[in-house]
C-alpha cells in the first residue's frame, strides 16, 4: 500500500486527525480574506466582459505571427481614427491568424478599420473577415447567465434540503458554492481575463463539481451522526471532524485527478493558442475546481458544525461529553490510595530474617514465606533413584 493509502487508512480509522472543525477559525479568516480581496478586486478594476456582452466588431485575418504582431496591428487600427474606436484589443490564434475587436462602430468605419488590417496583413480587403455583435445580444446572455446561476443556486438547496432533510445542511452548501463563485470571479477581474460564454459555461460547472464534493462529506457526516444524542462519546463538532478526515484522501485524489487535464487544456489554450474559448473555460474550472476543494473540506463541514451546535440538543450533548471527559481525566490523574504504614510495615516483616542472620552470622534464610503443609492423609510422590528408574 502506497503511503497516502496508509495515512487514508489511518485517518478512516481515526488513528490519526486533523482538527479541521476545531480550526475553523482561521480557514474562516482565510476565506474572508480571499473574499475580500476578490470583491475589491471585482470594484476596483470591474470585469473585462468579452465581444458576446458588451458589443462590438471582430475581424480575423491569416497572417504570419511574429513578436510585433500585436502591436502593429494595435497601431494600424489606431490610425484609422474611427470614431469610438477606443483601445482595440488584438490577439494572435495558433501563430496563423490575428483577431481585432473593437467598439460598435458605424459602417462606413468597418470598412475603413478592414481595410487597415488587409494592408498590415498583406491580404486582399475581401479575406479579412469581420462579425458585428450588438450589445442588446450581450446584454440578452448576461442576463440568462444571472437567471441560471440563481435557479442553479435554489435548486440545490431544495435538493439538498430533501435529501438530507436539514435546511442548515442546505445554507453550509450555498454559502460555500458563493465563497467559490465569488473567489472565482474577483479572480478574473484581479488577472483581465475577458468573461466570455465559456466563461459562464465553466462557473456552472465548477458549481456542480463543488457540489458533489460538498455531498460526499455531509453524507458521511450524516452517517456518523445518526443516534449521536443518544450517546455522551462525540460532539456534533467531533463526529464532522472524523467525517471530514475520512474523506479528505479522496476529497484531494479527485481533485488532483480533475485538475492535470484542465491545467494541460489551460496551458494550450494560453500559451499555444492565444486566445479563444479553450482559454476562458479552462481558467474557470481550474479555479473553480481548487477553490471547490477548499471549501468542501474547511468551509461546508465547519459551517454545518456550526450552525448545528446552536441546537438546544447539541448543547446538551456537548455537556454530557465534556463532563464524561474531566471525569474521566480526573480519574486517570488520581494517585492509588496505600493505606498509612502499610509499606514499611512490609519491609520489616521481608527485612527482619535477613537482619536477624546477620547479627547472629547464621546462613541467610531461603525464605520467609512458610511452606504449603502437605495434605493430611495424602501420600506424596518420592523421587526414585536413577538405577531404579525404568524398573
């Protein structure tokens, strides 16, 4: 057995634990921390909304890609001066293609941009192509993008809330998939990601495979915590605890697992092809994934403990197990009770015979402890000779 499956073994056993619960405060801390930073990251510097939400034209032209592409595309659409044209964002597709995007911009100005961008490029005008997008589309899939996060969102408290039938496992659920998104999107903003629909796509996706995870844990919380009132041995708190450290080796095997192949799309789509939906998926699910983790692990399980010690019943059980404890600690830190005298009363009886030898220069005495009488009436076994033996 390898030895993550030892220390796996050991913490199903709970040989061995980390107190998850018991330092909820400082992943609490932590989390507000990221939090916080992400939403000042997201009013600070805002989203860098993609073509498909805020509008625009985009052209694509073949062109050898070289170290200044970019920028003199960049300064040949900037000499047009169109009108809003604004900062064109430009970038290179597999080291073959160049992409602008611009403004909404008049007709007469596409034309006029399309040109600029046939002569940088060395092609005829008619082999560059171009896509206008209204914002009024954009503004459409924002739109449907908000609705299905919110419909997502309270369908899975209504389901969790079914299946575990505990609403309070249903709000640790929904807090922590909020923790995820949020982290997920100040991310985006801090780093000038543009958010595209695959951006979208990857945010609900990320919200399921965090919920799975979630499940997993508070199912096996449940089973350690059926009956639990009934018995004065673990706390709410203690019995999450050991749910979660029995299910943290699998919790981070399938994250790891998840994340090699979207970290291998997220480099390609980067580095080697530039740009496009590769790019914008792929950062929100590897974000998404390791954010989800985190919060399957040190948010949902502490919350849950949380909002679960509140109950009148806890409390009660928490008592009961913190009296059997110091009991039971006062018990094992007692001294044994010897009676007064009792000990030197025994070394004088051992040591009387062995004093009494040696003032009188007698040989010492084999031993002090009298003889067991043999049974009256009972004859005793005699040792034969050895030239008699066998006889």
């Amino acid at each position: 057995m390898s030895k993550l499956g030892q220390i796996g073994a050991k913490l199903h056993r709970g040989e061995v634990s980390y107190d998850f619960v018991g330092h909820r405060k400082f992943w609490f801390s932590l989390s507000a921390v990221l939090v916080i930073i992400s939403l000042a990251g997201l009013f600070a510097r805002g989203l860098a909304l993609g073509i498909e939400f805020k509008g625009g034209v985009e052209y694509e032209a073949k062109v050898k890609v070289t170290d200044s592409t970019v920028q003199d595309f960049s300064d040949a659409v900037k000499a047009t001066n169109a009108k809003d044209l604004g900062d064109p964002v430009v970038t290179t597709i597999n080291n073959e293609k160049v992409r602008v995007q611009t403004k909404p911009l008049a007709q007469n100005d596409i034309g006029v941009v399309r040109a600029a961008i046939a002569k940088e490029a060395g092609i005829p005008a008619d082999q560059v192509t171009s896509q206008q997008i209204g914002a009024s589309w954009g503004k459409q899939i924002a739109d449907k993008a908000i609705l299905a996060l919110a419909v997502f969102l309270g369908l899975v408290f209504f389901v969790i809330w079914v299946y575990f039938r505990e609403p309070k496992a249903s709000l640790a659920a929904i807090i922590a998939l909020v923790h995820d998104v949020t982290i997920t999107v100040g991310l985006y903003a801090l780093i000038g990601f543009d958010v595209t629909p695959a951006t979208v796509i990857g945010v609900l996706t990320i919200l399921g495979y965090s919920l799975y995870d979630t499940v997993v844990v508070f199912d096996k919380v449940r089973e350690n915590t059926r009956g639990i009132t009934g018995s004065n041995r673990y706390t709410y708190s203690d019995a999450t605890n050991l749910a979660v450290n029995q299910t943290v080796v699998r919790s981070i095997n399938t994250t790891v697992t998840a994340l090699l192949p979207v970290g291998a799309i997220l480099v390609v789509g980067t580095w080697v092809l530039g740009t496009g939906p590769l790019k914008d998926l792929s950062l929100a699910l590897f974000v998404g994934i390791a954010v989800g983790a985190y919060s399957s692990i040190f948010i949902a399980p502490s919350l849950l403990a949380v909002f679960k010690e509140r109950e009148p019943g806890m409390q009660a059980l928490r008592k009961r197990v913190t009296a059997k404890k110091a009991q039971t600690a006062a018990a094992a830190a007692a001294p044994v009770a010897v009676p007064a005298g009792a000990g030197a009363t025994r070394s004088a009886v051992r040591d009387t015979p062995r004093k009494a030898d040696r003032a009188t220069g007698a040989a010492p005495t084999p031993s002090s402890r009298p003889m067991k009488a043999a049974a009256a009436g009972r004859p005793q076994p005699t040792r034969k000779p050895r030239s008699k033996r066998g006889k």
